[in-house]
C-alpha cells in the first residue's frame, strides 16, 4: 500500500508521459479495431460473414487497411486548392485524438510513490474541452469539402457544417441538467456526483440522455444523420475526392468521434467507472482520496486498490463498447433522413426541448432542496418521476407524426396519387 | 502574486499533458499524410486529376452560389451557443443560488424562446 497522496515529482512526470502514451495508443487501437467490428457487425445484422481473412476472426483487417492505404496512390485533384486539400485531413484527425484527454476510464490506482488518476488531464474546464474541440471537427470538415473543388464535396461540406452546428446547440443545452447535477464541469465531478446519488444519471435525467445521444449521432455524422456524406445523393460527401491516407484520416476521425462519444455517454449518464456498489468510489476531496461522508459530515477515506482500477476500467469499457455497438446497430437499423427532416428535428424539437427540459429540472432541483430531500437515492427517484414523465410527454409529442414524419406527410397531401388526373383508358 | 502562482501551478500539473497529447496528435496527422505521400506512386494523368463528379466533365464553376437558409442556421446557431455559453456558469452553481437566479434565468431563456418562435413563424426553421 503507498500513501494516499496524489503522485508528485519525478514520478508523476513519468506517470504522464505513461498515461498520455498508453491512452492514446489503446484510443487509437481502439478506433482501428472498430472499422473492423463495424464491417463484422453490418455483416452479422445482414446475415453474411464480413471480413474474415485476414488473421484470426479477420482480426488483422485494419492493419491491412492501414498498409493498403500507405501504399495507394493518392490522386490531388488539378482544381483543388492544394494547400488546404492537404490540411483539411489534419485538421480533421487531431481533433477528434485530443478530445479523450478530460475523460476519466478508471478508479485512481496506488502506486508506490502515490495515487495516479486514472485520466490523461483533470483540468477544471473538464466537459468545455470536450464541447471546444469537437465543435473544431467541422473545419477541417468544411475545409477538406471547399478545397476539393468538387459540387459533391463543397455541397456535403456546407451540409456538414449546417447540420453539425445544429444539434451542437441541442447537444450542450442537453448537458445543462448534468451540469446543475454535478455542480462542476470536470467529468471527475460528473462521476463522484453519481456515486454519491447512488444512482446514474440515465434514471434521474432520462430525457437528457436521449437529446444526447440523439444530438451525439448527428454531431458525428452517423446513420441516420449522415446528410453529409449521404452516399445516393452525394457519392461521399466531403471526402469525395480524398483517397488513400487522407481518405483514411477522415474515416479515422470519424471513429475517434464515436469512440469519444461513447466514452462521454457512459461517463455523463452511466456512471463513467463507477460500479454499481459504494466499494470503488473515490474523489479527491481537499487533499484527500475520500470514498463518502459520514452522517456527521466527517470524510471517508477510500481504500484504493489495483484490482479495483481494473475492474472499473472493464466497467467504463464495456459501457463505452454499448454505445459503440449501438452506433452500428442504429446504422444498419434506420434509413436516412432527409435533410429538411433533419434540420426541423434539430431546431423544432431538439431545442426547444431540451431548453424546456433544462428549466423543468432546474426547478425540480430547487424545489427537492427547499423541502430538505437529502442527496442520494430517494433525491435520484423524485427526479426520475418528474424526467420520466416528461420523457414519456416527450416521446408522445414526437409520435403525433408532427415533425419528424411531418414534412413526408405533408408532401403526400399536396401530390398525392389521386389529385393526379389519370389517363383515360385507352382503346376503350 | 496569487493569480501567478496558481497559473504556474495550473501549467505545470493539468495542462501539460493535454500539451503532450497535442503535440502526439499533431505529429500522428502529419506522419501519417507526409508517410503515405512518400509511400505511394504518383503516376497523375489529366484525367485522374479531374474532379469526379460521377464520370461526367464537370459544368459550371463550383464555388456557385448556395442557398441562403446556411446562412440563417449559422445566424442562428451564433444566438442559441450564446445561450448555452450563459446558461453553463449559472447551471454550474444553480443549487447554491437558489430560486432569484432561477427566475431571471427563465426570464432570459423565455426571450430567447420567444425569438426562436418568431423566427420558426417568420419561416426561418423551413427548407422548403
């Protein structure tokens, strides 16, 4: 067992570099094995094999990917802007590698020289970082869609731009109710708060989740929002022109976004780490590794243990490789919506509800701290009622076919096969 | 002298290594462009240094006038990230101010409810 003090010196500069090295490599695995597990998967829900060739369970795949994409020629098209044609993928790819950084995988591990956090950085803006970069995405997005010189390219770069902006706005209104929640914005705190309500914050901000999530599949330009790259309408979208490595990188960025958004969605609504039981919890809390508080306020201190860094960390990975699986699922699952449907979706009904939803919890919060409900379970069970019942207005709204399907209805009524005068007979 | 100290303390402890994973990334990206654009055979011909535009000898220019409904998104998005950006430091603190701070946050989302449903009548919200 080493002191309960937060790594320091020498020590915690190799810590770092350690945690930065592995982090970013198990990230970037992570993202190459999931091309694969997509591809397996479409299979799977098709009923046909996949990939399985190269390797065990085709397990090599992405690294033939990746040499094949090394060694293609890549073409530059005559008319692009060259400059930014060769940024475009940079700026893309970065983004998406640095978001991780704030997000914590795991309980704090004890070494000898002290406690390491289990996060790349616990910096105080902690879910801001998050919001900032991925916002920055949709340049290198744009750029690469204006640079190509391509109609197909610039149209499903604009498309990119619109549509991403959209739902950012629903996708941080959505996050206000986990904010008055935490009471801070590193997702450490988001994580502690959890532990202490003894209960995730899917139960307790359910239709929070879903703006989410459903906000999250549209930011990352995935089925069925993926207007920008919509294959019958636009060959690829943004990327059409960029082939090999470059075509590569925004293929990567696009899995880093959804790895990213995974592990974010685990860690706002499903406890990051956290196990159900108060046996891993720990935060620190004024210099110190605590577990709770005692009834008499007094700090528990936690007992941290290696074999609980490793357990949580199977934890959040499981719950970051659900929302993965469901990235895929929803893919081969729903058709693709068109874009005016998406754009009446995002400020129709995403906004305006998770603005309405914000204020509802808001109130709801103040009204359980003025009749004295401590913090913890039955706190996490009154909230549930009022955020399901809105949940349940909410889905009931949606399914009056007033929006979502509502633009198809309405072009059914004003061209509709009857209003169409037939032919006569002929040869009558 | 405070505000010195705490910078430092800041620089030195979170912020580096976000630096660190910044500098990998940067050099990741470019790696791998800069790789490839060594691996790879350039053998350019004029027709594959067209635009592809489905086989067809692209029409027109491309940096053609667009709708101006991006315009209004992007208008628009500039109004309700505001929002959200005002909304964040009082959803922070919310508990501890209480019920005032929780009405004049309503008063300011109901304005801007307010614009949005004058902009939703006006037409704006429409891809027609």
């Amino acid at each position: 067992m080493g002191s309960l003090q937060p790594i320091s010196g020498p020590w915690a500069l190799i810590a770092m570099s350690l945690k930065v090295t592995i982090i970013f490599g198990v990230v970037v695995v992570v993202v190459a094995f999931s091309t694969l597990a997509e591809r397996r998967v479409a299979a799977w829900i098709q009923d046909r094999r996949g990939p399985n060739r190269v390797g065990p369970f085709g397990l090599l795949q992405p690294v033939a990917d990746g040499i094949k994409n090394l060694l293609k020629e890549e073409t530059l098209p005559a008319t692009a802007s060259k400059a930014f044609f060769v940024l475009a993928p940079m700026f893309v790819l970065v983004p998406s590698l640095v978001t991780f950084a704030v997000i914590p995988i795991a309980a704090p591990l004890p070494t000898p020289a002290g406690v390491v956090d289990m996060i790349i950085a616990d910096i105080p803006i902690g879910i801001l970082y998050v919001l900032a970069f991925s916002s920055l995405a949709v340049y290198g997005v744009v750029l690469g869609g204006w640079a190509s010189n391509n109609k197909y390219a610039f149209l499903g770069g604009l498309r990119a731009s619109a549509q991403m902006v959209s739902y950012e706005v629903a996708l941080g209104l959505s996050l206000i109710t986990v904010l008055m929640m935490s009471g801070n914005v590193t997702l450490t705190e988001v994580v502690w708060q959890q532990q202490q309500l003894g209960m995730w914050f899917v139960f307790p901000l359910s239709l929070a989740f879903i703006l989410f999530v459903v906000s999250a599949f549209a930011e990352t330009n995935r089925l069925p929002f993926d207007m920008p790259e919509a294959e019958s309408e636009l060959v690829t979208g943004y990327h059409t022109e960029y082939s090999a490595m470059k075509f590569s990188a925004f293929i990567i960025s696009e899995f880093g976004h959804m790895v990213t958004a995974s592990a974010l969605m685990a860690t706002l609504f499903l406890g990051g780490w956290d196990l159900p039981g108060t046996w891993d919890d720990a935060f620190w809390h004024e210099g110190q590794l605590i577990s709770g508080f005692a009834q008499d306020g007094g700090a528990i201190l936690a007992n941290p243990a290696w074999w609980k860094t490793v357990l949580t960390f199977g934890g959040f990975a499981v719950k970051t490789s659900f929302f993965m699986l469901l990235y895929m699922w929803v893919r081969w699952t729903l058709p693709r919506f068109r874009y005016d449907q998406v754009m009446a979706l995002g400020w129709k009904v995403m906004l305006p509800t998770a603005l309405a939803y914000a204020m509802l919890v808001g109130g709801a919060i103040l009204v359980l701290d003025e009749l004295g409900v401590p913090w913890g379970f039955w706190y996490g069970l009154a909230l549930t009622g009022v955020s399901g019942a809105a949940t349940v207005g909410f889905m009931f709204f949606l399914d009056r076919g007033r929006t979502i399907i509502g633009a198809a209805g309405q072009s059914r009524q004003k061209v509709s096969i009857m209003s169409i005068s037939q032919p006569a007979p002929a040869g009558d | 002298m405070k505000n010195f100290t705490n910078l430092s303390r800041v620089m030195s402890g979170s912020y580096l290594p976000l630096l660190l994973l910044f500098g990998i990334s940067v050099v990741n990206a470019i790696g791998m462009v800069v790789t490839s654009h060594i691996l790879n055979p350039l053998r350019p011909t004029p027709q594959k240094l067209m635009p592809y535009e489905s086989g067809m000898i692209p029409l027109g220019d491309t940096r053609a006038r667009f709708s101006v409904k991006f315009y209004m998104v992007a208008i628009s998005f500039i109004v309700f990230d505001l929002e959200t950006i005002f909304l964040i430091p009082w959803a922070v603190q919310m508990r501890e101010l209480g019920w005032s701070a929780f009405v004049a946050m309503s008063l300011f989302v109901i304005i801007l409810a307010v614009g949005l449903l004058y902009e939703w009548k006006k037409g704006g919200l429409e891809w027609d």
